[in-house]
DNA sequence: GTCTATAATATGATAGAC
DNA sequence: GTCTATCATATTATAGAC
C-alpha cells in the first residue's frame, strides 16, 4: 500500500512484493471486491429482481468492468446463488437468540424488536428474501428447508413449554412465528406502501419506537396472561 | 369467419353472420381472449417476475401466438400494466366493507377471513401485487397512492371512534391496519415457506380454519376490552 | 385476426492481448 | 487480474402475406 503506485482508480490493488504479508494482502482486496460486488448485485437485485437486473449494472455499482466482475464470478446465476447464500447467515441468526429459561414474553419482545431492527438495517436482504420465497424459492429452498424447519420446531417447544406452565396464553405457536415474521418483515418489503400512507419510514426514530410499540401491542396482548386477581 | 369455420382449435371464433348478435359475440370472444393471456401473464409474472417471463412464455400458456398476443396487447410493458391495474380492483374492494355503525372486532373479524380468502383464492393476485411494491412499486404508486390513503385514513378514522367509545383497546390504527394485511398476505406469499415449515397450506380447509382462528386470535386478543367485572 | 419470417436489440459470456 | 473486442443467443417487436 505503501508503494510508489499511487493509481487513483484502484488504490487498494498495489500489492508489493518485497513485503512478507503480500499474499494476505492480494487475499484481502480480492475478498474485499466480490463483496463490493456481491454487495452492489444485492441492492439492484432486491430493486428489479434478478432478472430485471443486467451484469453490466452491477458492474457499475461495483466499480468493476463487466469482464472483471466475471472474472471473480462464473457467472450471473452464480452471484445470485451466492448473494441468497450469504443472505441466510443474516436471516436466520435472530432466531436463535430465544430459550426456554427465559420470560416468554421478555424474549418475544427482544425478538420482535431484533426482527424490526433488520427491516430497518438490511431492507435490501429482506426484499430480496421476500422475492426469492414468493417465486418459489427456486434456489433457497433446498438449503433452507432443512435448517429452518429445525430451528423453528425447536422454538415451536419452546414456545408450548411456555404455555405449558402458564406463563404464555394458549395460542398456535407456528402461526405466532408466523405472524411475527410477516409483520416485521412487512416494515421492509412493502416500505413504499408505508411510507406513501404515513409519510414515515422506520429510519425515523420516532416512527420506529411508534413501529415497535404498536407491534409488540397488537403481538403480545393476546397472548401475555393477566396478573392473577 | 363463416360458420362453416368449425376449426377445433379455435372454437369460440365462430361469429355466424347471420346472426344478428354477431358484433357482441365478437367483442366476447375479443374479451375472452384478453382475459385468457391477462390471466396467464398474472399467472406467470407472479411466479417468475416480470422479467422473468416471456411473451412466448405467455402466448404458450395463453393459447395463442407470440404475434397474435401482441395484437392484442401493443407491448409486454403495456400488458403488465393492464394485469397490474387489474389487480387493484380486486385488491381494494375488500378494504370498502367496513363501517362505524358495526361492532369493531365482529367487523375486523370479518376483514381478517375477507382477506385470509383472498390469500386462499387468488395467491397470484397477492404475490404480484407483493413483488411489484418490494421493488418500489414503479407502475403502481402513481395509481394506488391516492384512492389508498383515502381509503386507509377513512379506515383509521373508523377505528379511531371506536377506541373512542372504548369499543376497542387503544392502538395506533395504522399499525393495526399494516398487521393485519403483513399476516394475512404472508399466508399466500410466502406459502412456500409456509408449506416447508408445516406441510399445510391455506387449501386444506383445517389448516385454514386453524390459521383463521389463530389470526384472529393474535391481531383482536391484545386490542379486545374485557368485559367489566 | 392470424400467421410466418425477420428485424433490432440487449445481454450473458468468452477470447485473447497486455 | 484487467481490459477491449466479439460471439452467441434470447427476446421484443414489426412487416407483410393470407
């Protein structure tokens, strides 16, 4: 980085090869574009849907030559295919965050205000997730299925352990994982329609705190039992 | 285009014209054939995304020529227009049944299982209309924006009077509103997931009278008022 | 109104120099 | 690793016969 290669276009491509931790460095820069990469085709994705995406586009956001960007991606199929793949990790680690031992409705507040924050945060994961499922998770599928029915029966036990000793209301479980799910991630992929009715989106604090309020409200009223008496 | 035309392929293109009704039959059959490529386009468009789907693709399960579907339709744009506008006729009606004057959670109760038997019935309508808002609804919000806020703050102002008259536990009515179209919509949009997770979906009259109840037990148990005493 | 070419273009992917 | 052609193909749309 140091070296008498100055190229403004590409300032983190000067690899020198007298210094020892070069290898480590090329490793780096190279990771450092496909994410740059990956990162560009997931926002133009979740915006025109794969197919209403060109490589040429996200070339472009990606500051990458089209060549270039299929130089570090086999091809366009691929970078989707990897872009849903590295979208997992951040959708399916919320979940599980909730246990047993804990207060029910504690830990379904937590989790609701965890779900909320990622529509907020990862709006583009969201759209993208979204699409992908409603098209039939053409792709997803097969590498979700699996390890999301098993989170999810481990929380549907949870959730009846609660119920069980009377700390939760009797309600469905699925249908509740369900209904938590759908109203967060709604905050997200439907933003648009939200903010053409109210005029506010979740990166407004007032809106969010409102958001998260009213969701927690409408989620757990029906289902936090009334102190005795 | 006499009547000795009884080409198999074909058959309601046989206007007689000897029969005085001859221009209404063909303004039918016209109709017909709209509605047959407008419903195969729906069909496809919500399963593969607009540009994911081709006009042959169309034409094929429409039953006709790629050429002759564009006779009928001057462009694929102008056809996804035209399935879009359709959509929103059946998607705004069932929001206009609810008034003041009835019992609140007897008429949310209602709106809940309208909009649940929408998500049962016309999944393809629910997941275009999702796909096209995550992606910023580019062709919709000129159109929707207006007759939609009229339509929600009419609603709000509904429900705003009943939290009045204590008919109704304080909510914010937006958010009530959002709820309860995230949950029910989630029912047909992601019934891949759905289906993944529980093995069910809304077409076994079980799982959809069990999704009813719990809906309906989630949205309407936290905003109910307990009978005094 | 319907069909068979075919034009016009867009786009994913590759070849080969540097 | 990166770039400049360029290929190969898919796809929208049109022209013109019937």
């Amino acid at each position: 980085m140091t070296s008498s290669n100055n190229d403004p276009v590409k300032p983190e491509k000067s690899p020198r090869v007298f210094k020892p931790d070069t290898q480590k460095k090329r490793q780096e820069a190279l990771k450092n574009k496909r994410n740059r990469i990956m990162s560009a085709a997931l926002m133009l994705f979740s915006k025109h849907g794969v197919n209403g995406t060109t490589v040429e586009q996200i070339a472009e956001a990606g500051q990458v030559s089209k060549s270039n960007l299929l130089y570090y991606f086999a091809s366009k199929e691929q970078l989707y295919i990897e872009v849903i793949q590295h979208l997992l990790d951040v959708w399916l680690s919320p979940l599980k965050s909730f246990e047993a031992h804990q207060d029910p409705i504690e830990t379904l507040s937590d989790y609701i205000k965890v779900k909320l924050t990622l529509s907020r945060d990862h709006p583009a994961e969201s759209k993208l997730f979204c699409m992908e499922v409603v098209q039939g998770a053409p792709l997803l599928l097969n590498e979700l299925e699996s390890p999301l029915c098993e989170l999810v029966d481990a929380k549907v036990k949870v959730i009846n352990s609660w119920i069980e000793q009377g700390k939760l209301l009797p309600v469905d479980p699925y249908h509740l994982i369900f209904s938590i799910w759908a109203i967060t991630q709604h905050y997200a992929d439907f933003n648009v329609q939200i903010t053409a009715v109210t005029g506010n989106d979740l990166n407004q604090p007032e809106f969010f705190n409102r958001t998260l309020a009213s969701v927690k409200q409408i989620i757990l009223g029906g289902i936090t039992p009334q102190p005795q008496g």
